[in-house]
C-alpha cells in the first residue's frame, strides 16, 4: 500500500493530515532500518556458515588427498591405476572448488555487508537526526505561540512588536527544519531502491557466478567421472569372479588332503624335528624348514621358545635323501638325508605320515612331463564341433579349467625384460614364443570364444571375465593367484577382441594397430593342457540340467568311442 505524497507546501500548513503521513513515512523508515539489521545478522551468518563449510570441505578434501591405496601383488590393471588416483582426483576438484568460495567469502562483506551498513548508518542515521531537529523546532515553535498568544493586548507596542519577530523567526526555524526533514525522507525513499537492493544483487550474483564455475568444473570432470565408474564397475565385476573362487579355496584349504595336493607344487616348507646328537646323548630340536629344489639347499630356522641364546640359521646342501625304516628308530615319520656339511646323514621328524610323503617328494621326485599331442587335439576339435553345433558351452570352459599343462611357458612370462611397451606387442611376440602345437591349441580355443561371443552377443570384456580364470591358469591355487585373474581377463580379451591380428605371424603385418596407447606390464601365469577322460566325464555327467547332461554324455561317449576304437587316448 502506497503512502502520500509528501508535499514541501504541507510543512507550512503543518496540518493534521501531514502530521500522519509524516507517521507514516516515520514507521516505514523503521521498518526498513529493522529490515536491514536482520539481513545484515543474517549475510553475516550466511558468510560464516559458507567460511565454515569452505574450511570442512577443505579438510575433507586434504584427508582424501594423504590416502594411498595398497594394493595386493606387485602389477595393477588400468582400472587399479585408475581407481587409486581417484581421491586425489576428488581432493583437486574440491580444492579448486573451494578456493573460488573462499574468495568469495573473502569479498562478500565488501559486496553485502558494508553497503548495508553505510546505508542504515548515513542514511537512516542522518534522517533521525533531522527528525530530532523537526520535533525540536516544532516544539519550540508551538511553545512560542502559545506564549505569544497569550500576550495582553494591554502590552507596549514595543514588546508587542518584539514577540511577533521573536515568533517569526521561530516558525522560519521549524519550517526549514521541516522541509529538510520531508526532503532527507524522499532520499532516503528513492535511495534504499537501490543502495539496498544493489548489495543483495552484487552477493546472489557471486553466489551464482560460484555455482557456474561449479557447474562448469563439473562438465571438466564428466569424463573422468565416467571413466572411473567403469572402472569400478570392471572392478566390481571381477571381485564378484574371483570372490566365490577365493571362498571355494579356503573351504578346500580346511582339509589336509587338499593340503598336500598344493604343497606338491609349492615351495617345500614348514616344521621338522631334526635330531641332534651330543656327548651325552641326543635330543630332537624343532626347526622351521624350508627347501629350494632349485640348488638343493635346505635351509633351518631354529624356534625353541626355550632356548636362552639366539641360534642362527643353518643351510645344507642336498646330496639324498631316504625314508628311515620304521624298525630303525623308536620315532615315527623319520627320514635320513645326506649331506655336503655333514659326514652322517641328518635325521628329521616330520609332522605326519603325509608330511613325510611331501618332504619326499619334494627333495627326491619329479613331476611327470606331459604333451599335447594328435588325439588330445581331436579331440578338443570334437568337442568344440559338438558344442558350437548343440551347445553347452559352460561344460567346455569347466573341462577346459582341469587341463595341467601349462600352454605359455612361465620362462616368457617370469622375465619382466621381455615385456616391451604395449599389451598387444607383448601378447603377439608371446603368442609366437610358444611351441608350435600349445600356440595351435591357443588358436583353436581361441576361434571358439570369438564364435560365442558373436553367437551369444556377448563382449569380449565379458567372455574374458567367464573364460579367463579357465583359460589362463596360475600355477598354484593360492589368494595372489585368483586376485590375478585380471590380468588373465585382459590377455583373454586382446586376444579373443584382435585374433585376426594376433594370428598373423610378422608383427610388421599388423603395426598399424600397435601403438603406445598403454604402458603396462602384466604378471601373467597361466595353462593349458592336455586332457583327462575320467575328469571330463565326471564333470559333464554332474551337470544339473538334465538336457545338458545328456548332450555331454554324448559327446564324452561318441569321442570316447572313436579314440579308444582307433586311435588309443590323448595324452
């Protein structure tokens, strides 16, 4: 609602009617002084908030900056690069972020603050002073006039003259007053249009300008984004591959059969009794032992709690070794091992009967050599055949996972030096180190994943993931090797993605795929075999599906048939 106008000609009528519109002007002008003290509280809580929040992000940020992921094994996958730069990623957009707010905190009191205040203190101030003047004149002037008019006609002309210039010099002093308090009121209802508005604009537009830069760091970072949710999700994938593997082996580790199985291959080592002849007798020490085939050396680490003195270790150099029969000595899982450092031979206990049996085989026996020869390959080439034709290709990476033959020799993959700069180069060279019959049995399984893929309309990134950990085998089944298995899903899906490349026998023939896109060194172990039939029958006949089973069956039985008919069985 709109007030009056007030009119410089009222001050003189000094009428009632001014007097209220003047009330009128009087009470908005304290609305608006109270109005700017509760936004001047308000900006400065807003700006404190803002500083306060700055400074929590800021520290956020500075706490995702120090992290440092630690990663299992010695390589990492692009997505693992990726995935463990990703706070410091984080941390740089919030900082940049915040430095722009920080300035802005810096400058909102100049832009909202301190207009504010001059407003309500120049302003504001200067027409309360005039309105203390107006009620002063007005006051003195009324006062004047009552005197005056009270005066007895009876008076000498004299004072009568003096008290009529005394009241007109009075009623000039109110109507000036008045007329500057009705002008400094007009200021100050054109001037809050804009010396209010203006500060509150200049601030918003800061904040806006803020969330633009914002805005605009976000669209930057977009691409990155995108970039590492792939990467957490090609993460998340392989975790979820590997997680019931890894879960599968520590249920298989519960059991000491299994046990031993993996120490056949792993690096002999653990606790024996060694027998330790004196003077005045002999006494069995506990030693923890571990053995390296590869120079024969025997190394024990004493672990007597008891012992008061600090032992070293010892090593001793392998010549044989040969099971103590039981007749021979009052202690059971003995053995006798000769040795380069002692003229007798040494006499150790082992843990268990199956223990002894590990200790054994490790200082004595050798793993048999196996091959791939023709009827492994036909029947590979079969079984293929059978299930492009009928299907049931989930059997085939199953019986595919129980081959003990390593394809690529781990004399390619275990030198770093052979690795060169990109994944293809290596692949490529590596593809044409194996021997002739593993490199043709690698194609041809291969050619069949590339077949699926088209058939099932599945990428490559997925078949890598379902038939890498197949395909690619680690040596032993331990944690390290199934967290390795993305490094087998990368091999397996350069090569099922570029097979027409990988197949061509001159890296010259195909350099104008091979670039320096990626600096990468994978730590790969995997195998390949020949193939067992008693395995393979087990594991297609215990397929749930009663179709699938069937048409494994078949398979098994008709292949079966032909070898055992003509060609005897693959080795």
């Amino acid at each position: 609602m709109g007030h009056p106008t007030l009119e410089f000609s009222d001050c003189y009528l000094d009428s009632p009617d001014f007097r209220e519109n003047l009330k009128c002007y009087e009470q908005e002008l304290e609305r608006t002084s109270k109005f700017l003290k509760e936004v001047i509280k308000d900006g400065n809580s807003v700006i404190n908030a803002i500083k306060a929040y700055s400074v929590a992000v800021q520290k956020f940020s500075q706490t995702l900056g120090v992290f440092q992921f630690d990663f299992i094994g010695d390589s990492l996958t692009d997505d693992e690069i990726n995935i463990a730069q990703s706070f410091q990623e984080f941390s740089g957009l919030l900082q940049e972020v915040e430095h722009d707010r920080m300035m802005l905190v810096q400058n909102a009191s100049d832009l909202l603050i301190k207009p504010l205040e001059k407003f309500r203190k120049e302003q504001l101030g200067a027409t309360k002073e005039k309105r203390k003047k107006f009620e002063k004149e007005s006051e003195k002037y009324y006062s004047q006039l009552d005197k005056h008019l009270n005066l007895s006609s009876k008076k000498k002309e004299t004072q009568l003259q003096e008290a009529d210039e005394l009241l007109e010099k009075e009623r000039v002093n109110f109507y000036e007053s008045s007329v500057e308090y009705v002008y400094q009121i007009h200021q100050v209802q054109d001037r809050k249009k804009f010396d209010v508005v203006e500060p509150v604009l200049a601030f918003l537009q800061s904040i806006v300008t803020l969330n633009n830069l914002t805005v605009e760091m976000t669209q930057d970072f977009m691409p990155y984004k995108q970039e590492l949710q792939l990467s957490l999700q090609n993460t998340r994938n392989h975790y979820e591959s590997t997680c019931e593997e890894i879960e599968e082996l520590m249920n298989r580790m519960k059991h000491r059969s299994q046990i031993e199985k993996m120490q056949s291959f792993l690096p002999m080592e653990g606790y024996l009794y060694c027998q330790e002849k004196w003077a005045l007798g002999m006494s069995w020490v506990k030693y923890y032992c571990k053995y390296h085939k590869e120079d024969k050396v025997l190394v024990m680490i004493p672990c007597e709690q008891k012992t008061t003195t600090k032992q070293g270790l010892m090593q001793l150099t392998l010549i044989t070794c040969h099971r103590r029969k039981t007749d021979s000595i009052d202690k059971r899982f003995c053995f006798d091992v000769e040795t380069i450092e002692r003229n007798a031979p040494v006499t150790f206990q082992a843990l268990s009967e199956g223990d002894r049996k590990l200790w054994m085989e490790a200082m004595d026996g050798k793993e048999p050599v196996m091959e791939l020869n023709e009827i492994g390959f036909k029947f590979v080439r079969k079984c293929i055949n059978y299930i492009e034709t009928k299907g049931n290709s989930s059997c085939f990476g199953c019986f595919l996972f129980f081959f003990p033959l390593q394809c690529i020799s781990r004399t390619y993959l275990s030198n770093p030096n052979t690795w060169n700069l990109n994944k293809f180069y290596e692949i490529h060279s590596l593809t044409y180190k194996l021997p002739e019959k593993n490199r043709e049995m690698l194609e041809m399984l291969i050619k069949h994943l590339v077949n699926l893929s088209k058939e099932n309309l599945m990428t490559p990134s997925n078949m890598a993931v379902i038939f890498g950990p197949t395909l690619m085998r680690a040596q032993e089944e331990t944690v390290a090797a199934m967290l390795d298995i993305k490094f087998q899903s990368i091999v397996v899906e350069i090569l099922i993605e570029e097979h027409k490349k990988v197949r061509r026998s001159s890296l010259e023939e195909c350099m104008d795929w091979v670039g320096v896109n990626y600096i990468f060194k994978l730590q790969l172990h995997f195998q390949l075999s020949t193939f067992d039939y008693n395995s393979i029958m087990i594991l297609f006949l215990h397929n749930t599906s009663d179709e699938l089973s069937s048409t494994a069956a078949a398979v098994c039985m008709h292949v079966s048939e032909t070898e055992h008919r003509g060609e005897g069985r693959g080795g």
